[in-house]
C-alpha cells in the first residue's frame, strides 16, 4: 500500500475554478491561493437551501493511540455519495500544526479517501491558523500596552484571563514570567500559552455567524477584572476593529478537492478534546448551500466532538444533523475491552466483545439527542471476517442500528458505496428528530449543565471542583453568564478524566481543576483532570520523519 503522501503526490488536480464550476460557484468569485485553494465569498450562503440539505454528522468511538479514521470516513462517505449520484460535499476543519508535527500527524484524511492538496492543508494551508495566532497575541500585546502606557495613574487588571497562543506543542511555554528585564519590557506578571486550536479567537471564528457577529463576540472577550470587580474586554480597549481586519480573509471558507476531484470545504480547527470540535458554523451553512447532502464531522469520540456539536454548535446556528455516522474499528474495540496495545492486530474476539461497551455508550449517548445512528466499520488489513461479522450482528440485534463496512481508504469512493446507500436510505426512511434534545437547557447553572454532561454523557457517579473551579463558577455567575452552555476539557482516551480508564467505566467521580470563561465564544469551558491546553511533544515527535529533498518533495507526512 502507497503512503498517504505517494497517493496524494499521483492524484492529478484540477485546477480550483473547475472546483468551483463543480460546486455552483462562479471561477470569477473565488479568491484563489494559488492553483488548486481559493477561498469563498460569504455570499454564497443561502439560509433557505441549507435549510433543506441533508446533514451527516461523523463521529466516532473513543479515540485510541491506534487511530480510528474518522476524516477518512467523512471524505470517503462524500465520495461514495458522489459516486451514487448524490450532490455531495464534506466540511473538515483544518489541521494544527501541533500534533501534525507532534504525535497525531495530519488531518486530511489517508489512503484513497483524502482532501488535497495535502501537504498545503496539513502545513500554513491559507493562513487561518495564523492570522487567529496574531489576533490573539495582538490582543494580548495591547492589553500588556494598555496598562504600561497608563501605569502612573491605573492599577493593572486584579486578574488577568487573557493568554497568548501558539500553534506549536510546547510544554515549557504553559506557565511563564513575562516583562523581566527592566521597567521598559512591561510590567512582570505570570502568564503562560495555550495551543491555538484552544484560543478563543478561534471558537469565535468558528462559532460566529457574520462579520457583524465576529466584531460583536471580538469585542466581547473577557480580558480580566479590574480592583473594583469589574470586567475589562475588548471592546474596553478599542481594538476590535484591528482584531477584525487580523481575521477578514480568514473568516472565508477554504476550497479544495478530494482525491476523486470532488469539491471539499476545509475551515476553522478547535481541539475537541480542549475546545469545542467543530469547523466554521459559516463553511457548514456554505456546504449545505451547495450540496443536497453535507458531510461533516466532530472531533474525537463522540463524547466529546458530537457532544458539543450538538450542545453548542446546533444550538447556535439552528441545525440538525439528518443522521449520525459513528465510526469503529477492530483495533480500536480491542483496546477499549482491554487487549495489549502491540498485540491489537492479532484476532482477540473476547477483547472486541468487551470493547462493544464503548461503542453501545456513543451510540445511545447520539439517540438520546434523537439523532437517528449507523455504525461506519472502517476496515483495517489485520481485520478477520468473524471479527467483521462479530461487530455487525451486534450492532443490528444489540443495538438495533445498521453497521456498514467502509473500505475507502483502500478504494476511494468505489468502497464506500455501500456506506452511501445506507445513509441515504436511513435519511430517507428513518431520519432523526427535526428538534433536538439538548443535554441540558439554556436556564441551568453551569454546575449543573458540568453534571448533566458528566453524568448523562460520560456515565460519571459524582463530579467535583477544586476551589479554583470553585471560585470561577461564582465569577461567571457573579458576571450573569449563567445561561452559556458548557465546553469541557478532558482526555480524548476515555469516558473520565484519566486517560488509561478505557472501556465504559460508570462508578467514577468527574473531577473539574478549572474554568475558563469565553465571554466572546459565549461558553464556559470546564477543564477536567489533569488536561493540558498547551500539548506537549512525545518522545520521538513526527517531526523527525519529515523532511524535504533538493526538488521540494516533501517526505514523512501524514
């Protein structure tokens, strides 16, 4: 089997004005970025045909070091849709540069089944990262400038809530000390960075609905306190119209295409696992304006990234997913009943039957929401058939929903036909509920939104707060933020807070170390355990299996 790269490298692309033509948009509209990227004039969103389009959320199980697959998925399920004769496209988020570098690799699918060019959408792609990491960071810059400039007459903030970002993972850059070095570097202060998928800058990109509503959530942010209890913000220091003008190319919607030339929408790139998961609310409603079925997809398990799709982004932009796609693998279930890490290619029936746990939690977790669920088997070469037939009877006599082998990463859209017809049979047959039926409700106390997530979702007994988390639920009460729905930060490996509780563990306290309040991106992010929003590199990085020769061939990139 060629590598990602090897296939993307063969792949013939057609140049992105034909893209276009492909997607009903005008050559002369795009903003090109070079030959085979443009991005997208907002105008082409129509709220009255995305209204009638067919969206597919694409989720998983519980992510593992083994990987799951879940873009693949997504690409190939457009592809097969496309293949059938439907008029389909898929929305991705974009790829950080963080775990592309890190542990995680790209994010732009594998095999058969990816969005290209790959090397630009895994590496600065159109600059989105970017330009969120100098929002941010001007942000902070002006904030730091604001209280210099006027340290003669006002205190700096009691507390300040503001970090800078960085789109790389960089464990030593959590906790710092800024502005040493004499009176002229600034005023001394702890201070730290998060990864730029965690900036709120960029929930707010991928959350706001306009350029009016991106200046207003902009203005919006929640810098710190002043002595007096008052809040400080963006608007406070008049800089939202800079931030803005940071952020203008950015809030357009990236296009690109898949291996088999179909259009691909890529756009905006929170963590799920510390952020909320979700590309652009604008490059959804700009798939569903051009496609009668829009795939996308939530990041991580579907504890985390379907969660808060649901919660937070559906909520907020008034859509609902036609049916719900979660996606399983063989190595995957194993690891969740228990096997050995470097034994889950071997055939182990009893660990792939003790890892069902895992899968039948998603999957009545996504019906509880009234979400209407198949089960997409993405099939790896170690796989047995009774392992294969194991998953499917249990999922149709268990479960009582449709499992369906997908085989695109081998095959492209040829292999991910079979998926297609049963997605649009199930939307045609068996579409979800038109309403959802939300975790918790708008007029609940952040404590209890935290609970009914842990509780309902994760299958939590307790939950529990240091007096940290404490002290910031009675800030955001304090602040009539109440009414915010939650985010919560916590391991993508498993149900709880500790990573290596596997499975679906049920007798388990869920304990809350922090709150982070985002004023802008209105939702409270709730950190659990021991989760870090600054990753760390793993001992051997992928960074050292990239390279590029004399010719500008790039290497070791996935």
């Amino acid at each position: 089997m060629k590598s990602d790269i090897e296939i993307a490298r063969e792949t013939r692309l057609e140049r992105i004005e034909k893209i276009a033509e492909k997607a009903g948009i005008k050559p002369e509209d795009i903003l090109p970025y070079g030959h085979y990227i443009a991005k997208v004039p907002l105008n082409y969103i129509d709220e009255e045909k995305a209204r009638k389009s067919n969206l597919i959320l694409v989720t998983s199980i519980s992510a593992t070091k083994a990987g799951i697959g879940k873009t693949t998925v997504s690409i190939g399920l457009d592809l097969g849709l496309n293949k059938i004769g439907k008029n389909a496209i898929v929305v991705l988020r974009e790829p950080s540069l963080g775990p592309c570098f890190g542990l995680k690799g790209g994010a732009a699918g594998g095999g058969y089944a990816q969005v290209l060019p790959m090397e630009k959408i895994n590496l600065h792609f159109t600059g989105d990262f970017h330009a969120v990491t100098s929002a941010h960071n001007t942000i902070m810059a002006l904030l730091d400038n604001y209280f210099y400039q006027r340290r003669k007459e006002l205190p700096p903030l009691k507390q300040v809530l503001w970090k800078r970002v960085l789109d790389v993972n960089d464990r030593a850059l959590r906790h710092i000390i800024q502005g040493l070095g004499g009176q002229s570097n600034g005023i001394p202060q702890e201070s730290g960075f998060d990864i730029t998928p965690a900036s709120e800058i960029m929930a707010i990109l991928c959350l706001a609905t306009s350029r009016q509503d991106l200046r207003r959530r902009i203005e919006n942010v929640l810098l710190g306190y002043k002595y007096d209890g008052t809040p400080f913000t963006v608007k406070d220091m008049g800089c939202a119209g800079a931030i803005c003008v940071l952020l203008e190319d950015a809030l357009l919607p990236n296009l690109v295409q898949t291996t088999e030339n179909t259009p691909a929408i890529v756009h905006g790139g929170p963590f799920a696992n510390i952020a909320h998961g979700c590309n652009t609310i604008l490059a959804t409603k700009l798939g569903m304006s051009l496609a009668d079925y829009t795939v996308t997809e939530a990041g991580f398990g579907a504890d985390l990234g379907a969660e808060k799709f649901l919660d937070i982004k559906c909520r907020k932009a008034g859509i609902v997913p036609k049916l719900t796609v979660v996606v399983a693998t063989c190595n995957g279930l194993k690891l969740h009943g228990g096997a050995d890490a470097d034994h889950i290619k071997e055939p182990n029936m009893d660990a792939l039957q003790k890892g069902f746990a895992n899968l039948d939690r998603h999957v009545r977790n996504l019906q509880g929401f009234g979400q209407t669920v198949l089960v997409a088997f993405n099939r790896f070469a170690n796989d047995t058939d009774d392992e294969i037939q194991c998953l499917i009877n249990h999922c149709q006599q268990e479960l009582g929903v449709r499992c369906v082998i997908n085989d695109g990463f081998l095959r492209g859209g040829e292999g991910a036909i079979e998926l297609a017809q049963a997605v649009v049979e199930e939307i045609e047959k068996n579409p979800s509920k038109p309403v959802l039926n939300y975790t918790y409700s708008d007029d609940e106390t952040p404590a209890q939104k935290i609970e009914a997530v842990a509780k309902k979702i994760y299958g939590a007994a307790s939950v529990s707060y240091s007096d940290k988390a404490k002290r910031m639920l009675k800030l955001v009460h304090d602040s009539g933020l109440d009414r915010f729905p939650v985010c919560i930060a916590k391991t993508q490996y498993s149900f709880t807070p500790d990573p290596k509780r596997v499975g679906a563990p049920t007798d388990f306290n869920f304990d809350i170390a922090d709150i982070v309040i985002n004023q802008g991106s209105e939702f409270i992010v709730a950190i659990a355990g021991e989760m870090m929003r600054m990753p760390g590199l793993p001992k051997v990085p992928a960074a050292e299996n990239i390279d590029i020769d004399d010719n500008g061939q790039i290497t070791g990139l996935s």
